[in-house]
C-alpha cells in the first residue's frame, strides 16, 4: 500500500493543476518509491468517500493508472505526428485491461455489441467497443478518426455552466469544468496542454514517462548522469 493519510486531507487540484506539476510528477512515478513521493505530496489519484477507505491506495492500481495516462500521451502524440498510431491505440487498450485487472481483480469482460467487421476491427485495434458503435452509421471509418474520437472520449470532462455577477455587478457567464479528484485533475492538465505533453522512453534506463519537452531524453537527472558515466568509461577502455 502506499501511504496512509488523515481522512480530514483535501485535494490541493488548484496547485496540481498549476503548470503541470502533478503530472509531470506522476509520469516520473515509475516505482514504488517514487509513487509514494507523488501521494505524499498530492494525495490519493481517487475521491475519496464516507463509507470507503481514506487511509490507503493500493500500489498496483497506482502503476495501473498510471500506465492509462501514459497511454492517452503516446495517442495524443501519436495522432499530433502521424507515426506510430497503431502501436499507440494497442498501448491504450492494454493499459485498460490492466486498468481493470488492478480494480476488479480480473480481465475485462468481451463486449457484445453487434458490430460490422469494420467496426469489430478497430476494437481488436484497440478502440474502445462503445467509441466504434458510434460510427454504426458511417459506411468508412479510419484508425485515426476513431482514435481521436476515442481519445476526446478519454478526456472529456463534465462542465458546469452558470450565470454570476463579475466584480463590477455584470452579469456574466461561466462555464467550469468539474474536477472533483486527482485523477480528473491530471486528465485536465492533459488535455488542457494538448501540444504540451509528449511521451518519451528514458535513453538510460527505458522508463516512459510524460515530458514538457519534446527532445527530452532522460525520466531523472540520476539517468542522465548515469549514461554520461557509462560512456566515459567506455571511452576510457576504448583507448
């Protein structure tokens, strides 16, 4: 388990939110150790209620989400470049499984939707079986229409639309996106960040993780002066 923590702590999702900070953390949470850096600084990924636990997160669905998230920002990139689409929507759909294994303590169960083979085949791909139902209606559907819808589907996030007084007595309109917990709040970050966020693979140790730069190269300054040594030493021998 990872941490325990008083019932009465709330969410800090407005200082999460700020700059990406919890994001860029949560994607560097590679291992337990550091997974249980990211809860003790941000708390727990889900809403915590009355009659639920409040003291515990469980490491296994920690990873599990984290693994989710990694894989809506290889799509995202995927579908910003055009490379690589078809490895990042199987890595989506593994991430599911794996989501739904640690949550429910088995594999998902085999949808039974009546698609056409068109359809069936973008849900083999990795598309989500009631994002395929929605082109039903569509004679031709790609893989990239389908994942971008799939992806959207991922990060949509309920608003709340009101009408209230602005500081000088206008009447104004607002519309608030809902982000009642952490795992809300780091989708938000994402999705809000669109051309921001990029999945890279460490050169040092191969850890996938979120970056804010597309040239990153390194998940830890530790990789990056690890490598460094490594190739110093080879040039060492090598002469």
């Amino acid at each position: 388990m990872i941490a325990n923590f008083a019932a009465a702590r709330r969410y800090p999702l407005r200082d999460a939110v700020d700059g990406g900070r919890a994001l860029k953390q949560f994607g560097e949470a590679a291992d337990d150790d550091r997974a249980q850096a990211f809860t003790e600084a941000w708390g727990f990924l889900h809403n915590r209620y009355e009659d639920g636990r409040a003291d515990r997160y469980p490491l296994r669905l920690f990873h599990a989400k984290r693994q989710h998230l990694l894989a809506l920002t290889q799509l995202m990139n995927a579908l910003r470049t055009g490379r690589h689409l078809e490895d990042a929507v199987a890595a989506l759909k593994e991430a599911r499984a794996t989501v739904h294994h640690a949550t429910w303590g088995g594999p998902p169960r085999d949808d039974r939707l009546p698609l056409r083979p068109e359809l069936r085949a973008l849900v083999e791909a990795g598309i989500a079986p009631l994002v395929a139902a929605a082109f039903v209606e569509r004679t031709r559907v790609t893989l990239p229409e389908a994942a971008a819808q799939d992806l959207a589907s991922e990060l949509n996030i309920q608003h709340q639309f009101s009408i209230v007084r602005n500081g000088r007595g206008r009447w104004i309109t607002e519309d608030t996106p809902v982000v009642d917990c952490l795992d809300m709040a780091l989708r938000w970050t994402l999705r809000a960040g669109f051309g921001r966020w990029h999945y890279r693979i460490c050169e040092s140790c191969g850890t996938p993780w979120i970056a804010g730069r597309s040239d990153s190269r390194f998940c830890t300054e530790r990789c990056g002066t690890r490598l460094r040594v490594r190739r110093f030493r080879q040039a060492e021998r090598s002469e």
